[in-house]
C-alpha cells in the first residue's frame, strides 16, 4: 500500500484508519509493536503534537503493513 504522506497528521490519520479496517485494537496494536497501549492512544488522538520517534513509525507501519520511506529536500 502506498500513500504519500507530506505531514505527520496524514500520517498518522492513514495508520488509524489502517488499525480499524483491520479490526485491531489500540492495545493489540500497542502489543504487536512493543509498545503501550497509552502511547497508541496519545499518538492516535494528538498528531503532530508530541514527538515520535521514527523507530516506532516504523514498527507501526510494518505491523500494519505499510511501507513508510523517508524523502529528503536539499
């Protein structure tokens, strides 16, 4: 599944949706990742107002089956 992203909020909105079409939990999401179900949560209601690490991104974009890639401008 590609989807380009230009802003951490459609990010994160993509992932949500992608959570729910799958029919999984915030906290089954938060265990397949490693992570906790609070973070899921905070991270889900709050885009762009906290920061996140781009290992997490990762482990929920794999989880979920995106491939998020990164593009740098010079």
């Amino acid at each position: 599944m590609q989807i380009p992203v230009h802003h951490i909020e459609q990010l994160v909105k993509a992932l949500t949706e992608r959570r729910k079409e799958l029919g999984i939990s915030q906290s089954e999401l938060a265990k397949l990742c490693d992570l906790s179900a609070n973070g899921i949560s905070k991270f889900e209601s709050n885009p762009g107002e906290r920061e996140v690490k781009l290992s997490t991104l990762f482990k929920i974009g794999q989880v979920l089956g995106f491939k998020i890639v990164l593009e740098f401008e010079e």
